[in-house]
C-alpha cells in the first residue's frame, strides 16, 4: 500500500505533473497524425465517424487541465478534490498516450510499421515541442524571477502561434484559385468526365472550341469546390480545352453572388493514342500524392493513367477527395490524356466516400472502355470485411464497407451478358482486389471464367502494395488460388502504408508484346521486363 501511495503522489510532484501533461499532448499529436487508421476505426470503435474527433478532444481536455494544475500546482495541489481529479487525469493520459502510441506505430503488428508512425508524426514535433516547452521551463526552473518567466513565456508562445496559426490565417486569405487542374476520366459509353476543383465555392464551366458548358445539375447551377462535366469523348479527343471558375461568397435563396472570375490555361487533349499505348498504372498511395508523382516523373509520358484504388486511408472530407484523387490524377495526366478510375476498398470508407461518385461524374463503379485496339474492362470489388449485405444502392453510393453477394452478382450478370468481343484487341481487366471476392471461392472462380470467355490477357491490380508479375501459378502469399490469367500488381507503399510510393507503366503494343517499368518515389528502379501476351 505504502508503494501505491508513493507512486500515487508522485503524479502531483512539479515532475510528474509535467511528464503527464507532457504525455497528453503526446498522444494529441499521435492520434492527429494518425490519419492513415480513421477508416477502420470508424468501422471498429463506439460512435464510428465521431470517434476520432471526440477522442482528440478528450485529449485536448485532459492536456489543458493538466496544463493548468501543472501552472498553479502550488496554489492546488493541497485541495483533496483536486488532488482526485488530477490523478484521474494523470491515469487517463497514461492510458491516451498508450493508446495513440500503439495506434500510431502500428504495435498490433510487431515492429515494421515504425517509420510509418514516424514518418507522419515528424510534420508535428516541432509544434509539440514548442507546445511541452512552455511549461518545462517552468518545471525545470520554478523559482524563475516574474519577468523571466513572463519572457520565455511569450518567446515560446510566439514562436508557436507564427509556427500554428500564421499558416492558417495566410492559407484562408489566399486567394480564390483552382485547387487542382483538370482531370479528364473515361468513364464508358464513350463519354470523358472533365473533373476540377477550386479552393472555395464556386461555379464552374467548361470551354471547348469555343462553346462554355456550365456545371449545372437538372437546369439549376451547381455551386461547390468540384465541378465535373460529361461529355462525348469525339467531343474532347483531339481538341484544346479549358475551364472557369466564378466564385460564390454568397448563396441566398433568391439569387447568387459572384466574386473573382478564374480560368486556366488551355490543355491540347490527346485522347485516342493508336496502336501503342504507355499506360501509367499507380495504386495504394494512402494519402501520398506528392510522392506517387514523384515515382512516375521518371517514366516516359502517359498515354493513359490507370488508378487501382486505394488512394486516401478513408475519405473524412473534401480535401482528402480532391488532393487523393484529382489532384493526383491531373498531375500524372498533365490533363492532357484521360484516366481510368478503379474503386479499391478504402474508398469504402469514411463521411465522404459517398461523394466519389457524384463528384467524378461516374455512371457506374463498373464499366468498359476501349481506347484503340486496346480494350479495358472495370470490376468493382468493393469489398474489406466479409458481412454480408444485400442493399446494392449502398454499394453504388459507396457508403459501406463490406461484401455484397448481390451487388457482386450484379457485375456477374453484366459480364455474363457480354458479347466475347474482338479477338484482335488486347484485352485488360483491372479489379483492385486480384481475386475480387477473398471470402467466397465459388464468386472469385465464376468471375475468372467470364474474364477468360471475354478473351481478357491479363489483369493489373492493387491490394496488395508491390510490384509483382504472376503467371497462371498458385499464388499463396496473401489467399489461396490459382491464376488463370497473367496478373501485374501495380505498385503502392514500400513499408505498409509509409515509406516511399512505388508506381509502374506497362508500355503496351497491339500485337500483345508489354514492357513492364517500375519506380519508386526516390528514382530507384524496380522493375524493367518485357513480356509477351499472345
């Protein structure tokens, strides 16, 4: 007991109250860091989309609380009711800090996902440390004369406000832009959707040879940060375009008010590449654009770009939809040549996830597309956890995050129905889960029957983070089954969902000949192999 009542009170000495204090705000930045794990502790925790913020609340409770005994402790520490609360306070930080720590560093799997904790806690260390700085000196030096005190004070404050907020102020007085430039998205039917977003509210339009589309939505103007457009792919293919933006600060019910008027440069869109094509295939860049760019400025230009899915950790907001997803598109394009989007599980997840595809201007998560002599055909595999759900609408929204029997049916039926096409294209199917339904042997199998009827010559995927060519082999390292056709991973991170970013491009022919290129984010080459599909 006498040991439990020593270590007790050690939590109200000057020392321990700063290293709890000290630990809360820790955990603070662990949790805020952490953004990579949202998704799947929303579908996991007690109040699913709200538990993170409320956690980091708490957190942020518990540190100022603990701040404040920490700067009077000599004026409270002989109230009993406080000394209660403070302990409280001091348990429930340790177990915060503990939390976040084994979250943020992945614990739950051993030790390899270390330099991912680190590598997104690094952008908030020199905050924190400013943050546990004020009051060290305080801690270290209580007896500091007033105005010492009153100087370290506000040197440290200072330094942390122009470190915090400053960025924050000069961010929201920038002024009204494009957030990304255009991104154009085969999307089937022989229809492009022209995506763009701007850094406020605005009303979009789009101008080819002449003609200003606006975005507007059964007659009424759309006003929002993205504005995409459907339109004829003979339309765009070949022809310059560009894309304008008026601002809105102000929306009543009467009448809209406009503000500055922007508009971008002209873009000289390529479209149909003929019988070669270089097509740029990234996925699983979990919240790290700026690297997948990276990875592909040392390939040759894109023809097309193929996106296989998982590009952001869980989709919380806007700007996780904008960066993740147009940003890097219109980046890797140059818009300039058109994209395909292919769903992975983790656009499953999160507030947002139901505005992917309405704000793509998708007419379906699974479609075909046929660029040349070059033919692509899209399966959804939209699914993570195997619950069985049959609400198909879900599914299409993207506001679930499990297997649907009858969605995946759905796509079975579809294929099923399709005339075996051309023998002379070279035929693609692109599936961001390899082996589309991992729960369920009977659905994977039929899927592969109707992709082998359909005449397809090989299939590029994600899922998995690597850079991998499989042939009609068992492949066992992650489920079992056998390939019945050739399957080429495309890339993704190089330390679970950190590191750095590796992409490829499968330069391709119309004679079936591929030259398989693979990069990472430093310039590293991983991979150089030609192979031949007939």
């Amino acid at each position: 007991m006498k040991v439990l009542r020593r270590f007790g009170a050690s939590f109200h000495t000057r020392v321990g109250s700063f290293v709890f204090f000290a630990l809360a705000a820790t955990a603070f930045a662990l949790l805020n860091s952490a953004t990579w794990a949202y998704g799947w502790i929303a579908q996991y925790y007690p109040l699913g989309e709200a538990f993170v913020p409320t956690m980091l609340w708490v957190m942020a409770v518990c540190t100022v609380l603990l701040l404040v005994f920490l700067l009077l402790r000599e004026r409270l520490e002989n109230r009993k009711a406080v000394r209660v609360v403070h302990t409280v306070l001091c348990v429930l930080a340790g177990a915060l800090f503990g939390y976040a720590f084994f979250l943020a560093f992945g614990l739950d799997h051993g030790v390899r996902y270390l330099s991912r904790g680190w590598q997104h806690l690094q952008p908030y260390l020199f905050h924190l440390g400013l943050l546990i700085g004020i009051p060290f000196v305080f801690s270290v030096h209580p007896k500091l004369k007033r105005k010492a005190q009153v100087i370290t004070a506000v040197v440290l404050a200072v330094a942390l406000v122009l470190t915090v907020a400053v960025p924050r102020i000069t961010r929201a007085a920038d002024s009204f832009d494009f957030s990304t430039n255009p991104l154009v998205l085969d999307i089937g039917d022989e229809y492009y959707s022209v995506v763009f977003a701007t850094n406020r509210p605005s009303v979009g339009y789009l101008i080819i040879d002449g003609e200003i589309t606006p975005n507007d939505h059964a007659g009424r103007m759309h006003v929002g940060r993205v504005h995409n457009f459907q339109v004829p792919r003979e339309a765009l293919d070949g022809n310059s375009y560009q894309v304008l933006a008026r601002e809105v600060p102000a929306l009543h019910s009467s009448y809209t008010k406009f503000g500055a008027t922007i508009e971008s440069p002209m873009f000289a869109f390529r479209g149909d590449a003929g019988e070669e094509l270089n097509i740029a295939l990234a996925s699983d860049w979990h919240n790290q654009p700026e690297k997948l760019v990276q990875a592909m400025s040392h390939m040759p230009q894109p023809d097309l770009f193929i996106m296989l899915g998982d590009f952001s950790s869980g989709y919380h907001s806007e700007d996780d939809f904008i960066y993740n997803i147009i940003w890097a598109g219109a980046e890797i394009t140059g818009s300039e040549v058109p994209a395909i989007f292919v769903r992975g599980n983790h656009e499953m997840s999160g507030v947002y996830a139901a505005q992917i595809f309405p704000g793509l201007g998708l007419r379906s998560f699974y479609y075909q597309v046929q660029i040349g002599s070059f033919l692509f055909t899209v399966i959804d595999s939209a699914c993570d956890w195997p619950i069985d759900r049959t609400n198909t609408t879900e599914f299409e929204r993207g506001t679930i995050t499990s297997t649907s029997p009858k969605y995946l049916d759905q796509q079975l039926a579809w294929l099923a129905d399709m005339e075996e096409p051309d023998e002379t294209l070279l035929h693609f199917s692109l599936v961001h889960i390899p082996n589309i339904d991992q729960e369920r042997e009977q659905t994977r199998d039929d899927f592969f029957a109707q992709l082998t009827r359909l005449g397809v010559d090989m299939q590029f995927s994600g899922h998995w983070h690597g850079l991998a060519t499989r042939f009609f082999e068992p492949y066992e390292e992650h489920a079992r089954f056998t390939l019945p056709l050739p399957l080429f991973f495309a890339g993704g991170p190089t330390d679970g969902y950190g590191g750095d970013i590796m992409a490829s491009m499968a330069q391709v022919s119309a004679d079936g000949t591929v030259r398989l290129l693979g990069y990472d984010s430093t310039g590293r080459q991983l991979q150089d192999k030609p192979i031949s599909l007939r």
